[in-house]
C-alpha cells in the first residue's frame, strides 16, 4: 500500500491520456483497494473548468474505459480536483503550490504526473522547482514522465541535465507502458524463477530471435504527431528496445530497481551503433502504400512507419546470434511477440527424404493480444514410420489465472511509482544508449548509401525487403503465437 496519504497531480489533465488510462487505471486501483485510504487526484491544465466539470468528464471516462460502480464512483470522485494554470507561468505553480497546501494533510507524498506534450516537460520541472514544489523534507515528491523522453539523443541528454537541476535522478520515473504489460514482466519471471530455460538461453542452443511489435491500425488521426517522428522513435527506442533487453540481459542479483536497470545498461551497452554502411544492409524502413494520403502527412513524407533491424550483441552469451526486431503500422494483425528460435538437431538419424530439413523448435512469448507462451516442437505422426510434424504446447493466461486477469499496463506503473519501486521505469542512462543506437540507424537513413524507403500494402506482413534481411541469413521470420501454424 502506497504511504504517506499522496497526492496525484496530472499535468495535463485535460489530455487523451488522463481521460483513456491515467483516470481509469487509478479508479480500478481504487476499486480493488489498492490505493491507501487518504488520497487525492488534482488535475492541472490550460483548459477553464472547474472540479465539478472535471469530475464529470473523468465519469464519462470510467464509463468509457472501465466500469462504472455508482459508489464508487462517488466516493472516487469526491477525492478528484482540478486546478487551471498554464505550463510556463510561476504564477500558476503558486496557485496550485497554495491549493495543494489546503488539500493535503501535513507530511503527503506527491506524484507529479507529467501527461502533457513532450515539448512541455522541461519548463515544468523547472517551474516546480521555482516553486520549491519538489524539495523532500516533508515528504516524498516524485515525478513520472511520459514518452517520448527526447527525439534523439542530443536532446534526451539535454533533457536529463535539465531535469536533474531540479530533481535527483530517483526521483524520476521515465514511463514506458510495455513494462506495465504482464506478460513483458512475466519475461523475468520466465526466465529467472525457472532452472531449466537459462541453461540453453544462449548461443550454443539460439540460433536466432525475432521480436515483432505488429499493429493494424494505420496512422489515421495521430498523423500530426506521427509525421516526422516515425516508428523508430515512436515504438523502437523505448518498448522493442525493452522486450529485446529483458529478453537477452544476464540474471540481476535482485529485484531491486538498480539491479535490474544496470543488467538492461549493460546490454544495451554490448551493443554497437551501427555504421552508415551496415544500417543500408542491416536495416530496412518502409512506409504503407496509402500514408501520404492522410491529412497531415507531407505529400513527400519519408517518415517510416515500419521498421526492420538485425541487431548484434556483442557478448560473451549472444556472440554471433542475431535479433531481428520489426514493427510497423497498417499490418495483417495486432501482434506482439518474442520468438526465440533454436538450433537445428545436428544429426539426422530419422529416414526422411533429404529435402525435408528437420525444422527446429521455438518458443514464442506472446505479448499480446493472446498472452501466453507457446512451445514448437517436433512429433511423431501417428501411423507412419518416421512421419513428424510440429506441434505446439501452449499456456494461455485467460486459461490459467481465468478471463480478464491481466490489468491495465497504467496500474502496475501507477501503484509502483506510488510506492517508490522504479523497477519497471527507465533511467537515464538507458534512455541514452537506446538513443544512441537509434540515432545510428537515423544518420543512416539520412545518408546518401541509404536503401530507398520500401513501401507496402496496407494488410501484409511489410516489405519484401524485410523477408530479404533474414533470408539473407537463411532465417524467416516467424508468427509463432497465431493458433493457425505456420511452419517452417
Ligand atoms: C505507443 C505508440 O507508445 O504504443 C503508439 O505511440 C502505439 O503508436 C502504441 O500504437 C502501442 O501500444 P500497445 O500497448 O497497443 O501495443
């Protein structure tokens, strides 16, 4: 239970985000008790309302994204603030400094909840040190920041150096929903609370792992936002950089933050920016046929919306392994998984034509939408002499711990900075590698070796180009959690 009767201050209250997740998932802790008795909710933004109509928009929202207990709700709401300010103005952060001293009872924590357009983030750090709002002698004071946490690295370091005049860094808490997601968390579970899986998580049993972050939506009405950043900085440098650091970080001593954060550092930091020459033969970006189409979009838009890299890790346990990483906007399907395919059985011992290469095993970590775990192997088909064909063994979560199990990724984030644990949040200098390898991929595409956008069909699987960066390794890539099988 989170001490200290905090308070929460959104930034940003009037935003998508307060309205989709932040309120929702803090009603739903509140619903199952998770929240300490004493605790309110002040919402700051630009927009002139006041509590009463923000209660109001905040119902509709529940209704919305969550569901709606009439008590509840009313006991909720009767905690729900709102204070109108603007993001640059000292005067602003007095008001809300003076109604928060009014609300609160003495020794509160604080969480600053910074929900507003990334542009924004710096000057409101530093008007809440102007307003002495994050000294510590009373209490905790906390602030959670969303993404992006910069657009390349120059300006992620020049982020943290700005929010560390005022802050210390534990007093930060970079946001990035996938590691809210159970089954991402479940990867330490999976791989570290279990004996038999690390033996073989290694070179000499991997051949190669492929993490793919699909979605079938197009850009459509994010096109503003979406333009010019793309689905390198929009989905690579913080959540594929996340699954692809739990997935091949070396056991941490403990679960605190800093051991945990400081195997994800190393990792990140086996892995070398790529050359101009290798991001035109180790990467491939394509954009989906109909983007430039969309309102808001340049007519001449290079902006990929997908994306494919072979990525090396230069150590000791993943020396010559390959990790394809992929996502992309307007696909077949919402996907995401981790694929981690094994080594070939060195010998054939079974009496199959020579064509018929024995096909090798994978597990698939399957993130979302079907969470669960699914295990290929080979069988015996019944009847025949030496027939096999590949079967899969599956654990689903909606069979296992029954339906509606898995919470909203927003209330495991929520309660953790609450309560202190900033195991699931980034910290600066892993946003920072993250950074550097992106920027590398970035320089590239801007280069004049760079291979030219690849477009696709929106509905497809991506560019050709894609299948080419793993055949050329003699790999393809594979859907390991769809129930329809798809072997080789
Ligand atoms: C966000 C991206 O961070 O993640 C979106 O900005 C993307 O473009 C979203 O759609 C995907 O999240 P999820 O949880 O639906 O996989």
């Amino acid at each position: 239970m989170p001490s200290s009767n905090p308070t929460i201050v959104i930034f940003g209250a009037s935003g998508d985000l307060t309205r989709r997740k932040l309120v929702p998932a803090l009603y739903n802790l509140y619903q199952k008790h998770r929240l300490p008795t004493d605790f309110r909710i002040v919402g700051y933004a630009r927009s002139d309302m006041t509590s009463e109509v923000f209660r109001s928009a905040m119902r509709e929202a529940v209704i919305e994204f969550a569901t709606l207990d009439e008590p509840t709700w009313a006991s909720f709401a009767s905690r729900l603030y709102y204070v109108c300010g603007q993001y640059d103005d000292p005067a602003g952060f007095e008001n809300l400094r003076t109604i928060l001293a009014r609300l609160e009872p003495e020794g509160a924590g604080r969480l600053y909840y910074l929900s507003t357009p990334p542009k924004l983030y710096a000057t409101i750090v530093q008007c809440l040190g102007t307003a002495q709002m994050t000294g510590e002698k009373q209490s905790w004071r906390r602030v959670v920041i969303e993404k992006p946490f910069g657009q390349d690295l120059a300006s992620a370091q020049e982020l943290n150096r700005s929010v560390h005049t005022v802050l210390d860094e534990k007093q930060i808490y970079r946001i990035d929903h996938y590691l809210g997601k159970e089954t991402v968390q479940n990867l330490l579970v999976f791989r570290f609370a279990n004996a038999i899986f690390e033996p073989i998580w290694n070179r000499n049993y991997i051949s190669n792992v492929q993490i793919t972050a699909a979605e079938s939506v197009d850009v459509a009405h994010r096109a503003g936002y979406y333009d010019g950043v793309g689905v390198l900085r929009d989905m690579f440098q913080n959540h594929l950089m996340q699954l692809l650091a739990l997935t091949s970080m070396e056991p941490p001593a403990s679960f605190d933050a800093d051991a945990l954060r400081n195997e994800k550092v190393k990792v990140f930091a086996a892995i070398r920016p790529y050359t101009t020459e290798e991001v035109a033969y180790r990467t491939v970006r394509g954009q989906y046929r109909t983007y430039r189409d969309a309102e808001g979009v340049a007519p001449r838009s290079e902006t990929p919306t997908y994306a494919a890299l072979q990525i090396s890790i230069d150590n000791w346990r993943w020396q010559g392994v390959p990790f394809y990483l992929r996502s992309g906007k307007a696909l077949q399907a919402k996907t995401t998984e981790i694929v981690i395919r094994f080594k070939r059985p060195p010998h054939m011992m079974f009496p199959i034509p020579a064509e018929d290469k024995l096909r090798s095993n994978y597990l698939a970590i399957c993130v979302q939408p079907d969470e669960g775990i699914h295990l290929r192997f080979e069988a015996k088909q019944p009847d025949t002499a030496a027939g096999m064909r590949s079967v899969d063994m599956e654990f689903h979560y909606d069979e296992a711990f029954g339906p509606r199990a898995i919470p909203e990724a927003y209330e495991r984030l929520l309660l953790d900075a609450l309560n202190g644990d900033a195991a699931l949040f980034t910290r600066a200098d892993e946003i920072e590698l993250s950074w550097r390898l992106m920027d590398s991929v970035l320089r590239g595409w801007e280069s004049p070796q760079a291979a030219p956008l690849a477009f696709y069909e929106s509905g497809s699987w991506g560019p050709d180009e894609a299948d080419k960066l793993l055949a050329r390794d003699n790999h393809h890539w594979t859907q390991g959690c769809s129930h329809t099988p798809t072997t080789p």
